[in-house]
C-alpha cells in the first residue's frame, strides 16, 4: 500500500476514488486495505489529516455499523503522543468514514521493506513509544486486536500507532463472506488465534512481533500459509535469531500465557534498561534513508496543499471594462432601448411627435438655487453650504438638455386631514371594545370552569426523532439537541449543564440526567411524550441493577422530553465499560427549567 511514489509524489486520485468525502476535499490517495481506502485531506484550517473510508459490503452490514460506531466513539477517548488523535467521523452515512491526524512518515512495512532491519537504537525507542502509546489506548478501555508493522508510522519524533480497536467492528460471524481477514495472522497472539478472549495482554505479544520484525526484518513466527504461521505462534517457540543481546527481553513478550508477558509500563522500563543512553525521541533516532522519506512525504503535502489553495484563490475571468461615458444598463432592458451615449434622458408625453422636429433656438443656462451644472451630466444638486472652487462661467444649454421639471405632488388640504384623524380615532375605540369584550369572556370562562385566571395554551407536539443504538462510556454524556447524540467526555457529567444523559459511577454505575428528572417507566406503561409528560416520579440517576434489555425511562432535559430504551451494557469479555440505548427525543417540547 504504496503511500508515496519515487520522488515524494502522492498517488493521485483516479476515476473510481470521490473527490469529496462530507466537507473534506480528497488531495490524494495514501492507501487501502482490508477495510477500505485511505485519502490524504486538509482542515479547513490547513492541517493535513488521513480520512478513511469504509468497504461498501462492510458498511451494508448492520453489526459491523453497531461495532464500529462504539469503537470510534471509544477512539476519541485516546489522546497519546505516539497515537493519531481522531479528529472526525460519521457513522452514520451511507458510507462511513473516520479521518485523524496525517502521519508524514512511512509504516514500519514500508521503512523495513525497503531499507532493512532497524539499528538496536531505533528499535528501542520504537518498543518504548509504541508500548507507551498501549498505554493509553488501554486506560481508554480499547484492545487494539490488529497491531502490526503497518499499523505503526515512523515521524522525525517518535512512532504513531494508528488503527486502534477499529478492528473490533469487522470481528463478527456476519462478514465472514466479506474476504476480510479479521486481525492479521503472523501477528496474532495464540489466544486470538485460539479464539479465545483477548486481553491487553494479546496487544504485548503482537507488540513483541513488530519489534522482532524491526530488529531482524522477518517475523517471529516465519512466513508462508496463514493455518502454517497460527500453528507455529500456538505450538512453537519464536525466532529471533539476528536481534542483539540487549533486545532479547523481546521474548518475554512473545510468551504463551498472557499472565506471563509484561504490561507496557514493564516494557518501557526493559528498554530504559538496555539503552546505554538515556531514551531520548529526537529527529535523528532513524536511520538518514528513512528520515529523508519523511522529509519527501512532508515537502510532498505541502506542495499539495499549497496548489490547492493556490486553485482556491485564481480569479475568475474578469468582464469587459465598461467606457466611462457609457450609461448604466440593467440586464432587463433590450439594447435598442439604450439611447445614444450622449444623449440626455427624454420625457414620454404619451403621444408620438412629429418626425422630424423643428430646431429651436437655444437657450442660455440660467443657475438655479443649489443646482449646477456639468457639460455630460447636466444640472444636478450641490449640498448645502458647498462652495464652488472657482466661479462657474454661463454654459448654452440644448433644449433637449433642459432639467425636467419634477412632479409637485399635490397639499392634502385641511379637510381631508380632519377626516384621517376622525377615522384613526373611530378605529381606536373599536379596537378597545373588542379587547374589552375579550377579556370579558375570558373572565367569565374561567369563572364558569372554576379557575380563577387564564391559562396559556399547551405547545403543539414535536415530531419525534429516534436513534438506536448509542453507546455511552463510562462517564460520557450526551445532549439531546445534537444530532446525532454522540457520546461527550470533557469533565464530569453531573457537574456539567450539557448532560442531558449520562453513564457515571459516582454512587454505583447508574445512568441520570443534570436535571435530574429521570422517570424509570414499569413494564405496564407504553412509553410516549403523552406518558412522560404525565409521569412526575423523578429520580436523580436509575441504577444498572434496576434495568433490564427493554426497560424504558422518561428523561426531561434542557426543554427536550427523551423516552431512552435501555438496550444493555459491554459484554464481559469486552474491557470497554459503556451502555447501549435507543433514544426518542421530541425537541422543544417544554419550557427548559430556569435552574438547569
């Protein structure tokens, strides 16, 4: 998957790849894989970003849509130095799509496919950055279930690990017809190969398979047939001939038990302990062939990015200049109506003259009062108090340029203003009554249904919009005026005015809202806005225990009346900690509570 060409050209764009993927224009492809296809894209801001979009047999297939919303959600929890953030998505499409930070530099694959092995250094600083970065992707509650050398991106400072849990969303028994290949074998751990449960202990083993591959250029495990290389990594010892002394602790990692591999704080602190310097990520801790990959790959984006914005910025043909003697014209008027460029605008008596009229006398300009005169324009007004730079010498006027008189519109007289005035009154007294009358019936309405003052009138029902399957993590929240509600995690959710709905610990894992008026419906009640309208039993947060698949609650928030279908939580195996609903939101459906 080939991202650059010789020479540092990105491979550009062909017949069959979109030019725009939701507001992002594609500059070019980078790659694909099992998944789908790779493109290099900007922010509107500037910044390069990598936008993935999503196999069309892969996004057609319901589980894989409800795994890969969750994974991607659980994505953006993860925000390390050695991984790609996750900057934008949509799952929701007909196609979807993920975009994340652009890594300018070649996969590990790549670097190792065309230079070699890596120096013991570099690949000490790559086993400490990469451990680091499942670190993170860890405490986020993700297994990264794929690393491998093509998941791992060589920058001037350090590795990136990119592709983290999306995995997950294609490991279902429905794709199995779709030719993905679910994990790459040759860097499976024996319990996934098993399938078995897998751990962030599976994510060290696969970690120990990239460094094995870095400091020897081939696999622990060998190549050949995908069942071949699963049975060595089951029943075999690894290989690791080639790699130095000091990166022996690589088979610790490679161990058969999970319980037996170390964590990748213990991996970190093994490579502190072979490096005879102090770890230190700096733009010289690759070999010069690949760094000046790097430098192709950067010079290469900026290139791009400045021929689009350079495109972006071309102006458009400019119109024909316009004489400055020539009239203005508007687009409606026909040509021949246009009268001569010297011509001065003539009068429509609404007869036709004779055809040839007789050539008066002219006759001399006399100035009027704040009027003068200019030999194209004619006399036209001078504001008051304008003094005139030199005196204006007497001009012969044509008669055909005499000033048109302007129509004097005629005094309303005494009369009729009286009248105006007596109607206007007249209107008034009428419109008096009526409110009069009015609030007398009013009045007596609410005396004869025993209240004693009006009320206003309910608000119409909103049309409801639904949304299934909305994985929430722990401690995530989301709003009901979003759409779609994506989970949210900026600080605590009950001290946060935006969460509508949210999945906390605080007093037991327990689900609530900011409002604090979450209604738990019994199984008797139909859920509806007319049933949650009328339901008034609010409690702070409804506890997991007290929720089964199908259990319905009633949460009023920020004005919004939301009917949440409870649809379970993570399975056991899954070290994800989150909650699945459906979620029915009628928007505007109240008045938002001042206290909220």
């Amino acid at each position: 998957m080939g991202e650059v060409r010789p020479g540092g050209q990105f491979r550009p764009l062909d017949d069959s790849d979109p030019k725009t993927v939701a507001s992002y224009r594609l500059a070019a492809r980078l790659g694909s894989g099992g998944m789908g296809t790779v493109y290099l894209s900007y922010t509107p801001g500037g910044h390069p970003i990598a936008l993935k979009t999503i196999r069309t047999e892969l996004s057609e297939d319901p589980e894989f849509r409800r795994r890969f919303r969750q994974e991607v959600q659980a994505a953006q929890r993860v925000q390390g130095l050695y991984t790609a953030p996750v900057i934008d998505y949509d799952t929701e499409g007909d196609q979807p799509w993920l975009a994340t930070a652009y890594v300018p530099g070649p996969s590990l694959h790549t670097a190792v496919a065309e230079h070699g092995s890596l120096p013991a250094s570099s690949v000490l600083l790559l086993l400490a950055g990469v451990a680091e970065a499942l670190k993170v992707i860890h405490t986020a509650g993700i297994v990264h279930r794929d690393l491998k050398p093509s998941n791992v991106l060589l920058a001037t400072d350090g590795p990136r690990v990119i592709d983290f849990g999306i995995a997950r969303a294609a490991d279902a028994t429905a794709l199995t017809g779709t030719g993905v290949s679910i994990g790459t074998p040759a860097f499976m751990s024996p319990e996934q190969a098993a399938g078995k449960p897998i751990t962030p202990a599976s994510d060290v083993f696969a970690l120990g398979q990239v460094a094995a591959y870095a400091g020897r250029g081939s696999g622990a495990y060998g190549d050949g047939p995908s069942h071949a290389v699963l049975y060595r990594i089951v029943h075999e010892e690894p290989d690791l001939t080639g790699l130095p002394d000091r990166l022996a602790f690589i088979a610790r990692c490679l161990a058969k038990a999970p319980e037996d591999r170390p964590s990748p704080e213990e991996v970190i602190a093994l490579c502190q302990e072979a490096s005879p310097t102090p770890l230190l990520q700096s733009g010289s801790w690759l070999p010069d062939a690949i760094g000046a990959d790097i430098t192709r790959r950067v010079s290469a984006s900026a290139e791009l990015l400045a021929a689009r914005n350079k495109a972006a910025e071309a102006p458009t043909a400019a119109p024909a200049p316009v004489p400055p003697t020539a009239p203005v014209t508007r687009p409606d008027v026909q040509a021949a109506a246009v009268p001569p460029v010297h011509a001065a605008p003539t009068m429509f008596s609404g007869h036709a003259g004779p055809a040839t009229p007789p050539a008066p006398q002219p006759t001399p300009y006399v100035a009027q009062p704040n009027m003068t005169y200019h030999p194209q324009l004619g006399p036209h007004p001078v504001p008051a108090g304008y003094q005139a730079p030199y005196p204006q010498p007497p001009h012969t006027l044509h008669p055909q340029h005499q000033p048109r008189p302007l129509p004097v519109k005629p005094r309303r007289s005494v009369g009729s203003w009286i009248g105006i005035g007596i109607a206007v009154v007249m209107c008034l007294v009428w419109l008096s009554s009526c409110a009069s009358f009015l609030k007398e019936f009013g009045d007596s309405s609410d005396s004869s249904s025993g209240g004693g003052s009006s009320s206003s009138s309910p608000r119409p029902d909103p049309k409801p919009v639904t949304y299934k399957g909305i994985s929430i993590p722990l401690d995530y929240y989301v709003r009901f005026a979003d759409s779609p509600p994506k989970p949210i995690h900026d600080y605590t959710p009950y001290d946060n005015s935006d969460a509508d709905f949210y999945y906390d610990s605080l007093h037991g894992n327990a689900v609530a809202s900011q409002s604090d008026k979450v209604v738990l419906l019994n199984n008797a009640q139909q859920g509806s806005l007319k049933t949650c309208r009328e339901e008034t039993r609010y409690a702070d947060e409804i506890l997991l225990s007290q929720l089964s698949r199908g259990t319905q609650l009633c949460v009023h928030s920020s004005g919004h009346i939301a009917l949440v279908t409870f649809r379970g939580t993570g399975p056991e195996n899954d070290p994800s900690d989150y909650v699945t609903v459906d979620v029915t939101i009628w928007r505007n459906a109240e008045e938002p509570d001042s206290d909220n």
